[in-house]
C-alpha cells in the first residue's frame, strides 16, 4: 500500500514539474494520463487511485443504430469513461454490452473503438460482449469483477438509467457473494 502510495505521488511530482515543458498540439490527443484534471480529486478520482488494481471503471452499453452508428448516449458514457481513464492510467475499463442485432460486433467492441478514438489504450479495456440488458451487464460484469480480485468500480451510465444500473449491480455482487463497492459516474 505505501509503495502504491508513493508511486502516485511521484508520478503527480513529476507530471506537475515536467507536464509542460513539451507540450503536444492542441489537436492531438496522445493518451496520456490527465494529471491536471481539476476532476482529480472528486470522490470518485480518489476512490480509484486508492488501489488501481483492484478498483474498475465499468462503461454500459446502449443499443447501436442499425447501422452501427454510436447513440448519442453512448457517445456521453464514453466521454465520462475517457476522462476517467485518462485520470487514471493504472484502472482497467470494463465496456458492457452484447448483441448489436444484425451486425458482427458487440456492443462492447464498438465502445472499444470508441474509447481508442478518445485516446484510451486497448490494454486498458476488458470487454465484457454477452449481455444483453442491464441485468446481464451486471450479472457477467460482476462475474468478471469478483474473478480478477476487484473491491470496488465505478459505473458510468446516464443519469435516468444510474438507480436501476446500481440497484442491479449491487444485487448481483449480492447473489454472487461479491465484496465490491459501487459508485456512479453520470454522464
């Protein structure tokens, strides 16, 4: 814990005394960690750097159009998602999502390349393709979770869809005998 500790205080160290000495284009976006974010210290920042390799930011899915263009929806979770994870390099995302009717990929694919447009790494993500309502989100995802150790994540979801999202995944660590703690990040 205090070699965690440590470690994060010196990457802020660092990233506050060199962060802008090279500063890239206003246009790019290379994935780096936001450490000046003035979200840092929200709850939900501080609840992540806590421990981030037992802690998960958790992205639900929405219905694709049939096309496959992203819903507006999906495109507001995947921004809050990105801030977060830009924030914290060291959290695995967690993209929620099955079925996309007709097409060949899951819901949780096109949030994978919706979050790698945003700037997230691949390696950060963790897909979880089989759901197919917020039930099944948080069934297969707090599967997911009690079986890589995790303690806690915080869900992203809109705001009309936040109380059924947290009341299904708190029953389902419930039915599964999972110890994780639940936070909500609105989009």
């Amino acid at each position: 814990m205090r070699l965690r500790v440590l470690a994060v205080s010196v990457a802020m160290v660092l990233t506050a005394t060199f962060g802008g000495v090279m500063a890239a284009p206003a246009h790019a976006d290379n994935g780096s960690a936001d450490l000046g974010s003035s979200s840092l210290f929200s709850p939900n920042s501080l609840f992540l750097w806590q421990s981030p390799g037992t802690r998960y930011i958790v992205v639900l899915g929405a219905k694709m159009g049939t096309l496959g263009q992203t819903p507006a929806i999906l495109d507001q979770r995947l921004n809050v998602a990105a801030g977060l994870a830009k924030s914290h390099p060291f959290n695995r995302v967690i993209v929620s999502g099955g079925d996309t009717w007709w097409l060949p990929v899951s819901e949780a694919q096109f949030m994978n390349i919706g979050l790698i447009k945003r700037g997230i790494p691949i390696w950060q993500m963790v897909n979880e393709s089989a759901s197919q309502s917020t039930v099944q989100n948080a069934e297969f995802t707090v599967r997911m979770l009690k079986a890589m150790g995790a303690n806690g994540a915080v869900i992203v979801t809109n705001g009309f869809h936040m109380p059924r999202a947290m009341k299904n995944f708190r029953d389902a660590a419930k039915t599964q005998k999972a110890h994780i703690e639940f936070r909500s990040a609105y989009a």
